[in-house]
C-alpha cells in the first residue's frame, strides 16, 4: 500500500462490529446457539430501529489500543461524525490524535480524503449497496470499520453471523442514559453493546476485545447524538477536497491472517 494511505486505511474507523462472508446476510436470523432470548430479543429490536430508518447520524467517541515500540500500551482516541442514507449514501469525517480523514459514499464510488497527507483517492465499488460496498472494501483492501454493521441493511444479522454466546448482564448506565448491557463471544473476539432501554433501543456504547491478539487490545467507542430523521441531501456526500491535494491509488492487499477490525471475524 502506498505509504500515503496507511493512515487512511487505519483511520476509517467510522462505524460496528462483524464483516460477515458476502451473502451471509440474506433470509430473516434465528437467534445464535448459546444467546440468551432476552440479550437477542434486545439486539433483535436495536437493529429493526436502525434498519427501518431511511436516514440517519450519529456521533462517536473511539478509542483503539495499540503498543508503542517498548511495549507499552498506548490509546489514541478520535471522533467520527457520521451520517447515512439507505441505501446508497455514506459520509463521515474522522477526528483524532493521529487521523484526519473524511470518507464519502455515494452512488458507486467511495472517496477518501487524508488531510494529514494532502492526498485523496477515488474507488469505484458497488452501486447503491453499502452492504456490498463494505464487503468490496474488506475484500479488495482489508479496510474495516468497526461500527459498520450499524450501516447495513440488517444490522442484526450482520452483528450475529459468528456469534458463539450471548448473555444480559443487567441495566447499566452509559453517560447517565440507562442501557441494557449485553455481551457476545466469538471465536477470535469478545464484544459488549450497550442499548438504550426505552421506545428508542439505540446503541450507546460498544467494546470489542480482540483476544487472540497480543496483549488483547481493545477497541471501544460511545455514541451520542442520534438522530433517526437527519437531512440528508445529495451534496452531504459530495466529496470536498481542498486545492492542491494529490491524487493516489488505493493498493490491493492479499489474504491477512489478522482479523478484521471489527466483529466480523472473516470474510
């Protein structure tokens, strides 16, 4: 990959969990073996709110571990504005200690643009699918993100497809909202989801530990600001990129053993 864009491949960290195999998506979910009814019943209702919703945005607050060259565990944290209009229509614009970056979905291509760098690059992928546009991305260049799954046309089965157990852990509190806490193991992950209890069963807070990794880093992020009826006009994803920046080539990667960055074990 081109040096300019290993930071926009890091950085596009916008949105949750699982990127499951092409396909794996279609047909209506039975709960996983090993879930308990009440943890897939909340989940269940979450991810109907989301996918009833022709538009939407929300804010997050990301944290991701990572260790420095003595070892040291080190957490840089970034923001992410984002917004959505099914089923074709991404934007948003990442925040943070080391990343500047908005990203730009509409129609058949993607466009990222890196503000640290001054470069910019432009991807045809599938048209009017984010679903198929996120796997496109997985598959041709390991880009994830780890809150996509809250994008795709099923939320629920999307965050389901590799789900080995589930539990409910109770009604806690996340910025003083109350939230059914819920956790869920995978073969190469853990993960909780925090949802709003109430009409609205939105997501609050998300935390995936990647447990094969060493050191198990984790990736965490609160979300606020939700908003199921967002304006969402044709020019809030029209790339804006400033003069002067250059131009370059996403790279195609071959098979990684690393897992996807969120809790899509595997495509």
């Amino acid at each position: 990959m081109l040096p300019a864009f290993r930071l926009i491949v890091r950085a596009l960290g916008i949105a949750l969990l699982l990127a499951p195999i092409a396909g794996a998506r279609q047909g209506a979910p039975s709960a996983p073996p090993g879930v308990d009814p009440k943890a897939d019943a909340i989940l269940r209702s979450m991810g109907r709110t989301l996918a009833a919703a022709k538009t939407f945005s929300f804010e997050a607050s990301e944290t991701s571990d990572t260790f420095s060259r003595s070892g040291q565990k080190i957490q840089p944290g970034k923001t992410v504005k984002a917004l959505v209009r099914r089923p074709g229509s991404i934007s948003a614009v990442v925040n943070g200690d080391v990343e500047n970056i908005a990203y730009y979905y509409r129609g058949k291509t993607v466009t990222i643009v890196n503000n640290l760098e001054h470069v910019y690059a432009v991807q045809d992928v599938p048209p009017d699918n984010a679903d198929a546009m996120f796997d496109f991305l997985a598959d041709r260049f390991r880009i994830t993100a780890p809150l996509s799954d809250l994008m795709f046309a099923d939320p629920y089965q999307a965050m389901t497809v590799h789900v080995r157990g589930g539990e409910y852990l109770g009604l806690h509190a996340v910025d003083g909202t109350k939230c059914h806490h819920l956790a869920f193991r995978q073969d190469a992950i853990d993960w909780q989801i925090w949802i709003e209890e109430g009409s609205q069963p939105l997501p609050r807070k998300v935390v995936i530990t990647y447990k094969d990794l060493p050191g198990a880093p984790q990736f965490t992020a609160v979300l606020q600001k939700w908003d199921l009826t967002s304006a969402a006009p044709d020019a809030a994803f029209e790339a804006k990129i400033p003069e002067g920046y250059k131009r370059v080539d996403l790279q195609p990667v071959g098979p990684t053993t690393q897992p996807a960055s969120d809790t899509r074990e595997s495509r």
